[in-house]
C-alpha cells in the first residue's frame, strides 16, 4: 500500500479554491484500498481532527516554521507528497531534501504574490528562493490552468524548459442526480460563493444590480462567504437602494452548498482579481445554477466546461454588464446549467501523474 501525503496550508472548513482540491484529493484516495492518506494542515481545520488528519498546534501564522518541524516523520515517511498550496511548496523547498522532493507534487492555483511584490517577511524567509526550488526540483508541477501557466512563464520568468510541468484542470463533485432538471421560473436568484475581499466586484456587481432594477428584473442576490470585507459589504449593503433584495448568509459548511445552490438560478462573481480558473463556477453549472463571470484570465479556461453560462466582455462596465445579464435572464430562465468536468476525471488525471511516478521510481 503506497502512502499518500496531501500537504496544504488551506483545508476545509476554508471555502477557497485550493483548500477545495485538497479535500478533492484527500477523498479520492480514502477510498482507495491501495493508499493510505493523510492530511496535513493548518489548525484552522482543527474542527476536522482525525486519524489520518494532522493539523498544526502553532498559528497559522507560523507556517514557515511549523509544519516540518511538526511533522517530519509523516512527510519522509511518504511514497508522494502533494503540496497544494504556496506554504507547503515553500516548505518542501526549505527543508525537503532531493531524495523527497523527487517524490513532490506541486499544484499552482494562481498567481503568487510573493514572488513579484515580496515584504519584508517573505524576503527574510527566503520564500522566492524556496518556493522555486521546490518548483524546478519536484517531480512534477501542476498548473490548474493554461492561463496561470503562462503567468508564471511571462510575469515570474519560470523557465519551463527546466520544470516538468503539465495542465491539469480541476472538476467538480459529481453524484449524478444533482441537477434537478429543468429550472422553473420563478424570478431570478443569484448567488454568489466566495471569500469576501474587495477584489473579488462587490462594489460593481451593487452597481449592476442597481441597474438591473431599473431595467425592471426582479431578483434576489445571496452572499455566501467569510472574510476581512465582511463588514464593509454589510456597509455598503445597507447604504444602497436595493438592500432589501440581497442577503448576505456568511461562512457555510461545504455540506450545505449544494442544497443553497440549488435554491438559486444564477451564479455571479465579476471578480477583478486575475483568477486562475474559477471552481465556483463550474461547482454552480454542476448544480444547474447558471454562471456569470468575465471573459479574462482562467475564467475562459473553466467555461469550456460549461453549458448555459455568460461570459461578459466589457470588463466594469456597469450598463454593459447590465444589459448583457438582463438579455440572459430574459433568454435563459427556463434552462439549466451543466458542467462536463467532474472529480472523477480530474482525479484520474492526477492519478495518472502518481502512477507514473512510481514507474519511474523503480
């Protein structure tokens, strides 16, 4: 039985695209009789302990220090490590040796901040000079999309003649009847899933949905997330004219989400961040909710997985993105959205990379 180590600094209960991928894997391969997998974890997911899930007894906020020195044994001990996140690949290049990282997986879900624009923690750490040599020294590097694979190309000068790097876009859960058929009509609801940062087009998705009512839609607009803007959006909320149609239901456990999607007919985030790929949307499409989001950055790359979704080409345009979303609702309200990406075949995608691997260690 070959022993699986799936390291990242984001788990569940964290709503993020990375702590999704990791649970993704960690499920995968608990179900396998060949593997044996364990988590290891910031004590955020402390609520999440057991047996093959080891969270952190430091901060958070320790995490250059604190996961090696914590758990070593685990991680030497293993067959491969996936490390999922900037703060387990930093890890794995300060302190993994050749021997291990030979043995490493590293996923790259976006843009890293730190290697453009560091502070002056990330240069006493190391973390540029770190986290590229876990990049140009693991076995394997995984871009979730061809988008953020030519970010790190063109904007942090990663030589991927030297990284053997590969695509591989994430899915969804799928447990084949969660898409209730067609959708009825019956108004519009949208929701939004996501962390809550000003970046992420609160401000201008007010300003679009303030604009849909004078084009006469009637909507409601449901929140779900947790973040430093939490109090700010509230403020804002509750200064607009339209705040009695927008509901803001915080931090969910991800065993909720499917039953909230499916209470919605569309799902909208304009995010202004470069986002690498987007699961949320793919997740709304695999619960027929119908996707909006802008045509930029790997947003595109996840709408190649979607059917009944809007991509939107004038970026911060308020009556623009108005008129566009009205003419959709308008033309969509009796369908369903679907998505064709699903964890089984990215799963089977990363297991392909893992068995290759262990060829190649013979």
């Amino acid at each position: 039985m070959k022993k699986v180590v799936v390291f990242s600094h984001e788990f569940p209960p964290s709503l993020g695209g990375a702590g999704t991928i990791a649970e993704i894997l960690y499920k995968f391969y608990s179900d396998s009789q060949d593997y044996a997998v364990s988590v290891i974890t910031s004590s955020k997911s402390a609520s999440y302990q057991q047996g093959d899930l080891y969270t952190s007894f430091l901060p958070p906020m320790l995490w250059p220090i604190s996961y090696y020195i914590e758990y070593k044994r685990e991680l030497e001990s293993a067959d491969v490590v996936i490390c999922n996140d900037p703060a387990a690949i930093y890890n794995a290049g300060r302190y993994f040796s050749n021997e291990l990282l030979s043995k490493t997986i590293c996923f790259i879900h976006g843009e890293e901040k730190y290697l453009g624009d560091p502070d002056l923690l990330t240069k006493a750490i190391r973390f540029s000079k770190n986290f590229l040599r876990a990049i140009y020294n693991s076995y394997k590097v995984i871009f979730v999309s061809k988008y953020i694979q030519e970010f790190y190309l063109e904007q942090h000068k990663v030589d991927m003649e030297l990284v053997n790097a590969s695509i591989v876009n994430p899915g969804v859960y799928s447990a084949g009847n969660d898409i209730c058929g067609v959708v009825k009509p019956r108004g519009a609801n949208f929701i939004t899933v996501c962390r809550l940062n000003e970046r992420k087009g609160f401000a201008h998705m007010l300003n679009v949905f303030e604009q849909l009512t004078k084009l006469g839609l009637q909507f409601k607009w449901n929140i779900v997330g947790d973040g430093q803007y939490m109090d700010e959006l509230k403020q804002m909320i509750n200064q607009s004219s339209i705040s009695n149609y927008i509901n803001i239901l915080g931090p969910v456990n991800r065993s909720q989400l499917p039953e909230i999607y499916k209470a919605n007919d569309y799902c909208i985030l304009l995010s202004e961040l470069n986002e690498s790929y987007g699961l949320s949307y793919l997740e709304a499409a695999h619960f027929g909710v119908k996707p909006i989001g802008y045509s930029r950055c790997g947003v595109k790359d996840v709408f190649n997985y979607i059917e009944n979704g809007l991509l939107l080409d004038n970026y911060k345009n308020i009556k623009s993105n108005a008129n566009d979303i009205y003419s959709f609702v308008s033309s969509t309200s009796m369908l369903s959205a679907s998505s064709f990406r699903g964890t089984k075949e990215f799963a089977k995608d990363i297991e392909n990379i893992v068995l290759k691997l262990f060829k190649d260690k013979v």
